[in-house]
C-alpha cells in the first residue's frame, strides 16, 4: 500500500474545481478502483458513472492526467509516482456532476444514419451468401463498446463544438459498418457530406489513438468513407452515371 494524491473534478454545468483527495493504492488497482475508495473514505456524494468492471461496457469514461480514458482499464501502475493524479469529465459533452457526463447527444445522432437495408436473399433457403473477405472487413467495426473516447478527443467536438454539423468518429465507424456491408443497399454518402459533416474531419487519428478496442478508426473507417464520398458526389464521371451503376461494396 502506498499513499498516491488525487485531483478530482467537483462540480457541475454551474460551475466547479479540482479537489485535493489521498487515499491508499495497492498493487493492481486501476484508476476506478481509487475512486471508489476515494467515495468510500472521503466522498460518498461524488458522482461518477460505472457498470461492468471489465472494460466492455464503455461506461466510466473520463479524463486521466488529461487523456481521455477507461477508468477501468487506466492502472495506477502506469501513473507517474509522486505526482497527483488528474481525473476530470470529458469535455465533449455537457456536465451532469463531477465525472459524469451528458452523452445522450450520441443517441440521437445515431438515430439519424439510415439503418441496414439488406439485398434480397439469394439462396434457396431465404438466406444471403457473403465472402468471408468481406466479412472480415467490416468485422472489427462491430468492437466498438461506445465509450465515446474517440468523440471526446476528436477536435471538431471538443474544442470547436460543432455537435450540429458533424457526427463524430464513433458515428463515420457506424456509418462504415454499414456502407462497407456487402449485403446493404442503402446509400447514405449524401448525408455524410451534406449534414453529418465528414469534410470536417482532417484525419489527425486521435480517435484511433483513445479507442480502447483498438479499432483503426482513421484509416479503415473515415478515409474509406471520405474516398467514396469525392469519388460519387464529385467525380463528374462516376457523378452523371451515378444512378446507372450497381452500389460499390
């Protein structure tokens, strides 16, 4: 057991500060566990959101030492030694109280991108056929544990808050699970360049750099997405015989 200082946000949308806490880590803890025991010892009224312990639910998002980060999954082993640690709310999203946050933006934003709309079946037996090459490619899009890191992280949220005009990293993988389906057949690259804002993005991989799935958000999501929408909406060619040809997968 070793004594280790924390530096935790009080507060909520009216105002607040930092406040000096120290309390006993033993070998193991993760930065969730000392801020339970932080509630445990010092402040039962802190507000801080949590479910699975297990780094799978996406739910104890937050900023450790200014990054943003699973609580969970952050250990106090990698946390500089006799310095304070810095936990803090993601400042994407409105504040409800002291680390918690208001995402509900995200759902609403989700609802707005077209869902799956599969092709006909093609089998006998009513079911599809797919290539496992394609299957693969939209595989790891379908990790996302919608923890919103990468929302968080992303400039055009964070410090522009353009939240009207741009759906947000978390929100292009959707977008890419679903354009990049090989049995979907709705085609959304219209919204994605009009309202959903994806010129916003300048690919600086941040997003790729928080995710705690370790997803190649960048490059196998928004890049693909951003090549197809230059490629139909602006090639003057692919443009005039845009409704002729069969949907690209």
């Amino acid at each position: 057991m070793k004594p280790v200082t924390f530096s935790v946000w009080r507060g909520d949308a009216d105002g607040g500060a930092f406040a000096t806490y120290e309390t006993e880590i033993s070998e193991g803890m993760v930065v969730l566990d000392a801020v339970h025991r932080i509630q445990a010892e010092s402040a039962p009224d802190l507000a801080v959101r949590w479910n699975c312990k297990a780094g799978k639910c996406g739910s104890c998002s937050a900023e450790v030492n200014g990054a943003p980060r699973l609580m969970y999954m952050t250990r106090m082993d990698d946390m500089p030694d006799g310095e304070p640690v810095r936990v803090e709310p993601m400042k994407s999203f409105p504040l409800i109280r002291d680390l918690v946050t208001d995402v509900s933006w995200n759902f609403e934003v989700k609802k707005k991108i077209r869902p799956f709309k599969p092709r006909p079946p093609d089998a006998a037996d009513g079911t599809w056929r797919m290539s496992q090459d394609d299957v693969d490619r939209v595989q790891e899009f379908r990790k996302c544990i919608e923890c919103y890191l990468c929302q968080d992280v992303c400039h055009v949220l964070r410090e522009h808050q353009l939240h009207d005009a741009f759906i947000g990293p978390r929100f292009f993988v959707h977008a890419a699970a679903l354009e990049m389906h090989p049995l979907d057949t709705e085609d959304r690259l219209d919204e994605l360049a009009a309202t959903q804002g994806i010129g916003y993005c300048n690919i600086t991989k941040c997003c790729t750099g928080v995710c705690p799935e370790h997803i190649t958000i960048t490059d196998n999501a928004i890049i693909p997405l951003k090549e197809r929408v230059v490629d139909d909406l602006y090639d003057p060619i692919r443009k005039l015989f845009r409704i002729f040809r069969p949907r690209r997968k």
